[in-house]
C-alpha cells in the first residue's frame, strides 16, 4: 500500500497536529509496511513524500513519547536504535481505522488438526465454524458445522466413485438430510453406530439456527452436541482418506 492511498484512508489526516501524524507514520511503516522498526530520517522523508509541514523536532518528539509516566502510557519502544507503536496505541489506531480484530483461533470447538492434509477450503471452513465458537457466534457456528459435514459426506461419495448415488436426475446433489440417509445406508464403508447416531441430531442443530426465525443458539446447545462432532468428523475424514485421494 502506497503512503498516500494509507493517508487517504484517515479522515481529516490533513488537520492533524504535527506530532499526531508521526503516531501514523510510524504505523504505516511498521505495521502497513511490515519495516522492523522506525528511524526519524524515515519519519522526515514520509513528511517530504507527502509535501506536508514537518514537525519541528522529530527525534525529540519519539523521544519524549517514549517515556512512562504516571499520567500516560508512552506511544512507542525503542529497540535496537528503532522506534516501534507501543502495543496499546497500536490497539488505538486500528480501532480509529477499523482494522479487523485478529482471531486468534483454538480448538476448544474441535481439533483442528483433524483437517490436516484434507483440503484447503475444508480448513479454512472448519476455521470458521472454530472461530464462530470462540467469539460466541452460535447460530453462525452451527451454520457453518452443517455445511462442513454437507461437503464431508458428498466427498465420501466421491472418493468412493459412486456420487451418483447421491445425485437428483438434474445432476445436483441431494439435500443434506437425504444425504445422510445415504450415507448411514451405503455399504462401501463402515460407519460407528455414534457417528450414525449423532448426525441427524447436528443437521437439527443447522437446521434451526438457519432457518428458524425464532431460535438463538446457545453455547449448552452446541457443547451438547461436541462429542458427537468430534466423532462424526474423525469418521468422516477417515473414510475419505484425504492423503491418499489424488
């Protein structure tokens, strides 16, 4: 990203006391740019990139940021000769410039490392479904859970080369409910009586945080049913046998 697309997208960057805008330029280079660190010759030639007044002592003004007072956090460390966004005023700038909160993903939802060596939209959706969970998005987890187990069960299907028998006479797949019918009732595999079990009672759960109006998830409603989950997606997964599927 070039300084001056970053600039346009602060409001009102023009109107900035001097001293606020080396608060941004320090971010820009460290945090857009990626840079480890900041000097104030940088800080001097972002001022003459974008033909703006300077501020008047630039090293001065990191320096004096730096310190810790009793009335306020410093702006910035120093490390290594370089000036670097103190990590709470870091936190400030991205909210002032709505920068999505990073999710810092877990497995309390699943294991994760379950969709190891299956396949990359099959990972970034059961990251979804994990993450929903971790920020207390219920009706959006258990959304993203069904389709996850859609996908799994067509993909059984067709590793075993037989997706036709989980094919309307227009070439489209069944609906998920027929799906695990077809499933439970194919005889290419063997599927544990839990995983059997448990999956018309996770399409439920699906089912309703979609398509009912008047139903909120919560989180009781989904950690009752995570050991099923758990089950059924190992089963899932094993079947298919993602790293010997080409």
């Amino acid at each position: 990203m070039t300084l001056n697309t970053f600039i346009h997208q602060i409001n009102d960057f023009d109107a900035f006391p001097a001293g606020s805008k080396i608060d941004y330029l320090v971010y820009y280079h460290t945090i857009v740019r990626g840079n480890e660190g900041i000097t104030p010759k940088n800080i001097e030639m972002y001022f003459d990139e974008l033909k703006t007044v300077k501020y008047s002592n630039i090293p001065q003004y990191l320096k004096n940021n730096t310190k810790k007072t009793k009335s306020k956090t410093p702006k910035f460390i120093l490390q290594k000769g370089t000036y670097h966004l103190e990590r709470s005023k870091k936190s400030e700038i991205d909210i002032f410039l709505n920068v999505p909160r990073e999710v810092v993903l877990t497995n309390n939802y699943f294991p994760l490392e379950l969709f190891n060596n299956t396949r990359g939209y099959l990972t970034t959706i059961s990251q979804q479904a994990a993450g929903c969970y971790d920020q207390g998005l219920y009706d959006a987890c258990s959304v993203m859970t069904r389709k996850l187990l859609e996908i799994l069960i067509i993909e059984v299907f067709e590793r075993h080369g037989i997706s036709v028998k989980v094919k309307n006479s227009s070439g489209n797949f069944y609906y998920l409910s027929d799906l695990i019918e077809a499933f439970k009732t194919e005889t290419s595999w063997n599927v544990g009586r839990n995983a059997k079990a448990s999956l018309s009672s996770l399409k439920k759960m699906g089912d309703l945080s979609a398509h009912n109006r008047r139903y909120i998830a919560r989180k009781s409603d989904i950690d009752n049913l995570k050991d099923d989950l758990r089950i059924v997606l190992e089963e899932l997964i094993h079947i298919v046998d993602y790293p010997n599927w080409k």
